[in-house]
C-alpha cells in the first residue's frame, strides 16, 4: 500500500502507480537520513525557542528522532514505501507520537530541508575524500622514499615515448602534487557546503516562524543563514563542486592508473601490481589483469558524465524549486561512491608494487641520453638549435634497422673514434661521463629530478602529510 503523500489534497484522486513510483526518491535519497533527523532535530529546538513548541514537546521530538537514528538505518529505510525521506521520517515521528509528529513540518519545507541535508551530506563526503587522497599520496611518498633510497631510474615519457630518464621516486612524487592539489579542493567543497544554511527558506519566501536562523544555522555547523530564500532553495553549486573536485581527482587516479597498467605489460615489463588488486582471466591462464587501474579510468569518465549532467540541469532552471533539483544526488552519491573505492584500490596497489629497477634500466632506450648530450653542447658554446641538430644528425647515423639485424647503439656506450666520426664538435671534454648519473645530477633546478631536489621534494611532501595535509605548494 502506498502512503499517502505529503501533498494529498490538493492533487484529487490517487497518482499513476508507474507514475508515483518513478518520480519517488526515497530508495536513494534514503542516504540522507542521518543528515535529516540531523536538522529535524535542530528545526524542533529552533520551534521550541520560538515558543511554537513547548519544551516538553521539544524533548519528545528530539527523543524520538534520537531513536529513529539508533533503530533505522539508511539501506532499510530505502525499501520502504514512502515517498522521500522527509515523508519517511514525519511518518515515523507521527506513529510514534501522534499529531505531536505532524507538527514537526511547521514553518519548513522539503524545499529548503533538502537543501540542507545535501549540503550536511556532502560536507562528510568531502571530508571522506580528503582522507582518500591523502591515502595514496601517503602510499606513494612511502614507495618514493624506498626508491629514492635504491636509485630506481625510469624512463620518463612525452608522447608515450622515452624521452629521459628519471628517478622513479621523482614519478611517484609528480602523481603526489596531483593528489595534494584534489585534497585542497574537496577542504574547498567542505567549506562551500557549510557556508549557508537553507533552513529557514521554507519552500520559496522564507519561513513565516520567528525562527532564530542565526542560531539555527550555527548549531547546524553552517557560518551563516544563507541570505536569500529562493537562492536557497534551488542553489545546487556546492554539489556541482563537489563533482568536479571529485572528478578531477578521478581523473588524476586514472592517469595513475594507466601508468601502472603500461609500466606492469609485458612490453615494459618493470613493476608488477600486487596479487590482492589484480585479477585472472576466464579464458588465458597467463594473465594478470590490472582490473583496479583499469576500472578507475572507467570510473574517472562516467564521473565526467556525472558532472556534465548536473552542469546541464542547472543552467536551464527558471528560479525557485524545481523538481529537476531531484536529480542531483544520485550522481553525487554514485560519484562519491566510486571516488571512495578507487582510492581505496589504488592505494592498495600503490603499497603492493614492485618495481624491477634492472629490467627497467635494461629497457632505457640507447638514445634516451640525447638531451643531456644536447645540453652538453650547448653549455661548451655551441647555441643551443645548433646543438640539437648535431645529435639529431647522431641519432640518425646511429638509428640501425632492426629488420637487419642491427639495434640502436647507446649513446653512453660509443668510444671516442666512434665520437670523432660523428662531429668534430663531440669532444671528450663533451662526452666523458654521459650517463644516467650525470644526467639526473644536472636536472638540479627546482622541480627537477635530480636526487637531492627530490629528497628535497619527499622531505617536504612528508612535512605536508604530517601537517594534516593542509597548506603546503598544492
């Protein structure tokens, strides 16, 4: 049997059953009880003060919400049959207090009761995602320091091509400055969310109650009441925030993702990903599947639609309430959700990494020192495009054909004859050395790969952390 709607009445004869049951909201907005008997609570003390409930009445509502919190929860409250949660909780609050429970609306609507509870919500659910970025930041500043202390070298990329080397601590530490930048943006999102209280907005106008908003909004967590009614109602910016913060950090794991899915192929072939986060095939008994990087590029784009569909309800609404606004919370529940466990996995498969430093300075590319040799030239006076071209023109000699049989020559490993053939202008004074060494020891500017500018950059990545992390460059 259908409950009767809160707005029976107005609306003759009973609603469509597909109807009804489409436009319900409860077996998802269900997720906002917590955050409801929160602020039913606070609205009766605010009824209470205003001299619209006695205190004895006040006592009774707080009571039972209190109750409902302890005997309800969330996933059983969303197979029940009521409309939404508000309905669900004056419903429970009427059966267990009579008209007493009917009273609890005054003054209030959905309208700006969902608005509050939604930003409440998303206020835990950014502080949840700060903690889940701060995870894998953790994760990879403990592996960079275990790297930085064993000289792992990779091959750095531009264009998914080996461009030069660098430390693998420098690596782990360039996906850190991203997830430092995604935990300052939800602490952002945290403090839009609780920066006006809708509570008091009634439906449109403001309530008639002589409530004390002030004193409401603060005992709510909130700086302030929000300062106009039908802003409040129908503003959903703090929800749109909250999907691109969580988006962008998606984004940001994805690209983790699809470093460690390259780095663990065969074809690279220098980290394997730990057992706990892989998976096997029904089919191919050699594999090891990266599902958890995998699913965080997945989960990285169906949050960008999240994001872009929220975008788009917005921008066409006329003012005040409307029923569109219901469809904010299932992507920002479904993004949250998916936000929480990609953290959770890469984190997992971060800690559980092994990198094969030997397989992964065999697998450096002969010409992967061609930048260093370049800059070599140019710091002997030669101009620098100049200098480029005489190690293009290298390259190419060097560039053998492997359908023949012939490899690419490695620059560091060419003798001085070999040198001398190439250009006059390749001197020993030039070319004794070239190695991988030397060419991370040069990268010394801020920022740069060389080995103490990243013990620097880990010293200062752990000071962050240890900090809470708050401030820092991010």
């Amino acid at each position: 049997m259908t409950p009767d709607p809160m707005w029976k009445g107005r609306i003759a004869g009973a609603p469509d059953p597909a109807f009804f049951a489409a436009q319900r909201s409860l077996p998802y907005d269900a997720r906002l009880l917590p955050q409801d008997l929160t602020v039913n609570a606070a609205w009766a003390k605010a009824l209470g003060r205003a001299g619209l409930l006695t205190s004895e009445e006040t006592a009774r509502l707080v009571a039972a919400l209190e109750d409902l919190g302890r005997t309800l929860i969330p996933a059983d409250a969303a197979k029940r049959d009521e409309e939404d949660v508000h309905t669900l909780v004056e419903a429970e609050l009427t059966e267990r207090l009579g008209d007493l429970g009917r009273r609890i609306h005054r003054g209030k609507s959905r309208n700006d009761q969902v608005a509050t509870d939604l930003r409440l919500w998303t206020a835990e659910a950014a502080d949840t995602l700060i903690l889940g970025a701060r995870a894998l930041a953790l994760a990879l500043i403990e592996r960079a320091a275990e790297w930085l202390d064993a000289g792992t070298v990779l091959p750095g990329y531009t264009h998914l091509q080996q461009a030069e080397p660098v430390l693998a601590a420098h690596w782990a530490l360039a996906h850190v400055e991203a997830f430092r930048r995604d935990s300052r943006r939800f602490g952002q999102v945290k403090e839009a969310a609780l920066l006006a209280c809708p509570l008091g907005s009634s439906a449109l106008s403001g309530t008639p109650a002589a409530i004390d908003r002030a004193q409401l909004a603060s005992e709510l967590g909130f700086a302030a009441p929000s300062a106009n009614s039908i802003d409040a109602v129908s503003d959903r910016d703090f929800a749109l925030g909250f999907l691109h913060a969580a988006h962008l950090f998606l984004v940001h794991a994805s690209r983790l993702g699809e470093d460690l899915v390259l780095f663990s192929t065969r074809e690279f072939g220098f980290a394997r990903l730990p057992d706990a986060f892989t998976t096997g095939s029904s089919a191919l008994p050699q594999k090891r599947n990266a599902d958890a990087c995998e699913l965080a590029r997945a989960k990285a784009a169906r949050a960008l639609g999240r994001y872009t569909a929220l975008g788009a309800t917005l921008k066409a609404l006329p003012s005040g309430y409307n029923k569109d606004l219901q469809e904010d919370k299932e992507g920002v529940f479904d993004t949250f959700d998916s936000a929480r466990a990609v953290a959770h996995a890469l984190s997992g498969t971060v800690a559980g990494l092994a990198l094969d430093p030997a397989r992964a300075r065999k697998g450096l590319g002969g010409w992967i020192l061609a930048a260093e040799l370049a800059e070599r030239l140019a710091a002997s006076g030669l101009p620098f495009r100049d200098a480029y071209q005489s190690v293009a023109r290298a390259v190419q000699a060097l560039d053998g054909n492997p359908a023949d049989g012939a490899g690419e020559r490695r620059l560091e490993d060419l003798g001085a004859e070999e040198w001398r053939a190439l250009g006059p202008e390749f001197t020993p004074a030039v070319t004794q050395g070239l190695s991988l060494e030397s060419a991370l020891e040069r990268r010394a500017a801020t920022g740069g790969t060389a080995p103490a500018r990243v013990a620097e950059a880990l010293a200062e990545a752990r000071h962050w952390l240890a900090q809470g992390g708050k401030g820092g460059r991010a």
